[in-house]
C-alpha cells in the first residue's frame, strides 16, 4: 500500500511548475489535493468580493484539471489545522506539502501550523511556487532589504539565469476519493446578487486560460509593451494580474516561456515586461520584510499627515462611484467596478487623485480595491498605493501630484478610454474630453451634456486641491523622517 501526502492548494492554483506537487510526486506518495475554505484566517485581509468571484472559477478549474489525471480535489471549510488534522485522520496521510504565503497573518498561521503537524509527527515541506527569489534571498551589502527598486532588481538580475520553472506532471498517482468534501458551490463565493456579469464577460479563470493568455500576449504584443503600456486606451498591458495572484501561473514560467522566446530577458523587447515581474518581486520583498505596511506608512512622517475629514464620506462616495467629474478618474473607477481591474496607469492617476487632491487616507483607497479588484494583492496593492501617496519604498515624491488632465491628454489623447467608460461624454471633442469643465456652452449643449446633472461638474479644484496638499505636506515633512535611501543601497 503506497503512503498518502496531502498537497494543500491555497494561491497556487495550478498543476504546472508547482514545486510542492513536484516534492509530493518526488516521494512516490498517493497525493491527496485539498482545498481549505478559512477565509477568518485571513482576517483583516479575507478576499473581497471580486477575488471571491475568481477564486470560485480558479477551483472549479482546477478540480478540473485534477480530474482529467483522475483526482479529485478535496474542499473543505472552517480551521485550517482541524480540516487537515481530519483529512489526514481519514486518508492515513504522512505529511502535508504546501507552497508559502506571503503575507504576515498567514504566515504566522502557517508557521503554527507546521509546528502542530510536525508535533503529530507528520512530515511538512513548504515551497516557493510564487515568486522568482524568496524575500529573504536578496539583500543589500549589509544584508538588509532593499527599499530602492533600481538597487533591488539589479541584484535579482544577477540571479536571473538560475531560475527554472518545475516541469507539469504527466500523470498523477491514482488518488483517494474525497470523504465528506464539498463541492466549490458549496462555499458560496459567488454574489447573491447578480452584479458579475461584467467580470464574467472579461475574464476566464483557471490554469488553461491563462496559459493562452500568456501565449498570446508573448507572441504579439511584448515587443510593444514598453511603447503602449502606459496606455489605458489600448490593449498594451498582459492582463495576467489576476492569474498571478492566483498563482494558476508563476513568474518562473512565464521566465521561461520569455527565455525560449527571446533569450535574454534582460535586453529588448522582453527587458520592460520582465522589469514590471520584478516590481511584482519588490512588492513581496517590502512586504515580507514590512509587515505592518498594508496599515501603517512605511515613512513614519505620515502617520501624523493631516487628512481632510470634511466631507469625507461624500468625498470618497463619489470617488468609488466614478463620479468625481474628472473624465478619466471617472473611467477608472467605472472599468474597475465593472471589469475588477484597472490600467496601471489609471491606477496611479486615481490613487493620487484621492490621497492628494481629495486628501483621504491611502487606507481608504486601498481598500476599495481590495473589495473592487480580481487581482486584489496584499503586496502590490499595499506598495501601489503608497507610492502613491508618497509615503512607502522608492516613493514618488509627495509634491508629485498627477494632473488627471494632463495625464488624460497624453495617454489617452484621442479619449478612447474615456468614452468607453462615461459614454455620457462620448460627443465632446477631443479638446474638452478630459476637462468637459472647461468646454464652452454650446459645445455642451451640441454633445447633449448637462454639467451637474448628466455628469457631474468637478468636486474639486486641481489646482488649488494641489496647493492644499502641498502646504499640507509642509505640516509633516519636517518630522523626523527614515534614514536617506543610499543607506539601503
Ligand atoms: C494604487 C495601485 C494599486 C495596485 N494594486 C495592485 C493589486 O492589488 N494587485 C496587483 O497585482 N497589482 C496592483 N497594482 C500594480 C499594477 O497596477 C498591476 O499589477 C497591473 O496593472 C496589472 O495589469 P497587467 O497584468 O496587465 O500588468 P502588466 O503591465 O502586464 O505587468 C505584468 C505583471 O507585472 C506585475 N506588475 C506590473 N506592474 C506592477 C506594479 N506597479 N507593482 C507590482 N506588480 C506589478 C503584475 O503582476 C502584472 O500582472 C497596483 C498599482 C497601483 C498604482
């Protein structure tokens, strides 16, 4: 009788180079996939609705595939370390092969975990399925993390060429029938009202999916990645973000699948693309090393930042809804309530749009996201955000405020991108499509809009917002602020 390991699936959703199933199949062990439904365990930080929604067709995708070698997956609900405890009881397993998490709530959990485990004498192996270097692995000169981008990539550059992906499993061993298990309905990920219909109209979930998309962007669109990613206009970026997340792909592959493509994944056309993994990295690499950053400034001048509290509901209110009357603020917000995604781009003009001229926390942006994203990411999302705001690792500078006018006029000049969103604006010239505030009456009027009522006037001024925010940052910048960045180096 062959012995049983239990593989425990948690972001790694795929089959391909998964190193803990590559370590399972190594010892000729039945391999017995399991799911664990916890979401409390990840509280503060529990999936919001969109990444639910993904996450529901990320599992059914891959019982799938599990199926198609002839497994099943096991789902359960409920503590983590009961539902394993109970799955090994029921299969006679020896041990638990897992990849790692990054974040600081289920890595203590994790950590806890395989202290019980071991302690019930089962064997526990834990993996890097998620990133190119493990957060600890790259270091600065005194070995300790970097918190300049440039400084960090450069020394993941050297390491490149190691880096292979695990290869995709041929067979799997005959497995164990799920005693008990639910099935991926049964945990109810999916909105009970219905407002999903455009993140099913976008996206496809799951392992094959992504492999296409994966293919077909390297094969047509890399070469003008660094030209049009910039460009929420036009389809430049992968879009791979959720699968990412996921993990129904690894960097490690997509390396590779850049390498037999290109070879150096340093040198043009693949070096802008495999730049931007490498801020993905750094987000980990600041996270891990940060653990208190998805709430507290990593500049610590910005815990005392005077934040405008007028208002700030109706402020914020009007943000998540897409109807602050700032075209291409607008379209943002409205793409991501509607597809759970946004253009990087987009992304940076909103996020500075709310934390500069709206003046609310950074907290309150990044959780929105959080809830609004399919690629809601603890470490992106949390180093997106403040860079932004200005106060996090290799930060813009606070005084650099986006003008969404301007940043509409070049990256979106034609305002493709603004009209897909606010149709309401689809007629006015290209001259006013970014700041309709400023068309005359009768170019309103011939485009059949009412400012203030079919799309709101602006509910704050750029430039004197932009004046506030500056004279408010003199309030802090002053404080005692981290030591000056050549430090880290
Ligand atoms: C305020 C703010 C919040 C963000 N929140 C998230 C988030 O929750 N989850 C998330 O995955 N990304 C986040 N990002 C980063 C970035 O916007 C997205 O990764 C990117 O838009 C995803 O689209 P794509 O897959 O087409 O990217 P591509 O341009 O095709 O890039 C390829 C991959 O590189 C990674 N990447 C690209 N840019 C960044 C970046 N700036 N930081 C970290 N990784 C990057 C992503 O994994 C992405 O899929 C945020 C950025 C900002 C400014």
């Amino acid at each position: 009788m062959p012995q049983t390991i239990l593989l425990w699936f948690r972001r790694d959703l795929r089959l391909d180079d998964n190193p803990a199933l590559t370590h399972a199949l190594s010892t000729g062990a039945r391999i017995v996939p399991v799911y664990i439904h916890a979401p409390n365990e990840e509280a503060p930080w529990a999936p919001g609705a969109a990444s639910r929604w993904w996450l529901h067709g990320s599992l059914l995708a891959l019982d799938e595939s599990l199926q198609r070698f002839g497994g099943r997956l096991w789902i359960a609900r409920g503590d983590s370390l009961t539902e394993l405890r109970r799955i090994v009881a029921a299969t006679g397993a020896i041990g638990v092969s897992w990849n790692r998490l990054y974040d600081p709530v289920t890595r203590e959990r994790d950590t806890r975990i395989k202290q019980a485990l071991r302690s019930d004498g089962l064997r526990c192996e834990s993996h890097n399925a998620a990133l190119l270097f493990e957060p600890w692995e790259i270091a600065n000169g005194n070995g300790q993390p970097y918190r300049v981008f440039s400084a960090f990539w450069r020394a993941c550059v050297k390491e490149l060429s190691g880096i292979r992906p695990e290869p995709a499993p041929e067979s799997l061993p005959a497995g164990v029938a799920p005693v008990g298990g639910l099935s991926v309905e049964d945990l109810g990920l999916l909105p009970t009202i219905p407002w999903d219909q455009g993140l099913r109209a976008t996206w496809t979930p799951g392992e094959s999916a992504v492999l296409a998309r994966a293919n077909a962007f390297l094969d047509t669109r890399v070469a003008d990645y660094g030209a049009t990613r910039d460009r929420p206009d036009a389809p430049g970026t992968s879009r791979l973000s959720p699968h990412l997340h996921f993990g129904e792909i690894g960097p490690r592959r997509l390396l590779a699948m850049i390498v037999e493509r290109f070879g150096d994944p340093t040198a043009e056309p693949a070096e802008p693309f495999v730049r931007e993994l490498g801020w993905r990295e750094f987000s980990y690499h600041l996270l891990y090393h940060f653990p208190q950053t998805p709430a507290e400034p990593l500049d610590p001048r910005f815990a005392d930042f005077p934040w405008r509290t007028d208002g700030a509901a109706e402020r914020l209110d009007a943000w998540q809804r897409g109807r602050t009357g700032i075209p291409l603020v607008d379209a943002g917000m409205r793409e991501l309530w509607h597809t759970g995604w946004m253009h990087n781009r987009v992304r940076m003009v909103v996020a500075s749009l709310l934390t500069k001229n709206l003046r609310l926390p950074w907290q309150s942006g990044a959780r929105w996201f959080w809830d609004t994203l399919v690629d809601a990411d603890l470490a992106s999302n949390t180093q997106g955000w403040q860079w932004t705001a200005g106060c996090g690792a290799d930060a813009a500078p606070y005084f650099r405020v986006f003008n969404p006018v301007r940043q509409g006029e070049r990256f979106d000049p034609d305002g493709g991108y603004v009209r897909r969103w606010c149709p309401e604006l689809a007629r006015l010239p290209n001259q006013y499509i970014h700041q309709p505030w400023t068309a005359p009456p009768p170019i309103l009027k011939a485009a059949d809009i009412r400012l203030g009522s079919h799309y709101p006037l602006p509910i704050v001024d750029l430039a004197i917002s932009r004046q506030e925010a500056l004279a408010a940052w003199g309030t802090v910048k002053g404080n005692r602020p981290n030591p000056p960045v050549t430090a880290f180096e």
